[in-house]
C-alpha cells in the first residue's frame, strides 16, 4: 500500500454524502503548499473519509481549518469537454488531524464573564484574631 502525509488547508466546507450502499463517505479538499516566493506551488488532494469518523469530524472539516492527512494516494484521470486530458491527485483518508486552532472564519461563543469571589460576611470578625 502507498500512504500520502501531508498539511494544509482545507479549500471548502466538508460535504457529507451515502454511497449506493449506504456507506457514509466525507469528501474535502486541501490546499497543499510547497516552495517559496515566485516558486510557490499550490497542489490540490481531494480526500475521501469514510464511516462514522468522516460523519462524526465533518461539522470540524470546514474551509481554512489546516489539517494533517495521512492515506492511500491515487491519481485519477479524465478527460475535459476541451478534450484535455486532466489529473487529479486523491486519498483515501486513514487519519486526519486538526492543527492550527480555529480557522479565521469560525465564530467563537460569546466569553463568559469571569465568577466575582464574594468574601462571607462574617470574615471581618476573624481578621484580628489568631487562633495559634
């Protein structure tokens, strides 16, 4: 088997969707970096993550979010409506990781405000006196 590692960001929302036989499947995109300056290269990985794990981190795969990917790597090829031929590069997701926080698109809840300590009102009585 080959395994594909690799970080980035995902490009879109996750979307959630059943195969024919019922299967759940988790499909995403990530943007993955390489180079530097005028030399910079964007490769894209369309990933599949299949079962109750892709149902259960779909609502945390959304756009911005930087990921770690690990999994089967295929090459998929078609062929345009221009008669180009194309590739694809995808995995078969084994193990995503969520890393970097929270994406910047996210919203966060509302802070709560911190608890006041209320001293009992009896404990100016005991201020003098020491009991040792």
């Amino acid at each position: 088997m080959n395994v594909l590692t690799f970080s980035g960001n995902i490009g879109s929302d996750a979307e959630l969707r059943a195969t024919k036989g019922g299967t759940l499947v988790t499909q995403f995109s990530v943007a993955m970096n390489s180079g530097y300056g005028e030399g910079k290269k964007t490769t894209w990985v369309r990933c599949s993550l299949f079962g109750k794990r892709g149902e259960s981190l779909s609502p945390y795969l959304v756009k911005g979010q930087q990921v770690v990917v690990s999994g089967e790597a295929a090459i998929n090829e078609w062929v345009n409506k221009d008669g180009e031929t194309k590739f694809s590069l995808e995995c078969k997701v084994n193990d995503v990781t969520l890393v970097g926080g929270k994406p910047a698109e996210a919203t966060t809840p509302p802070a709560r405000p911190a608890k006041q300590y209320a001293p009992p009102p009896d404990a100016d009585q005991f201020a003098d006196e020491i009991p040792f």
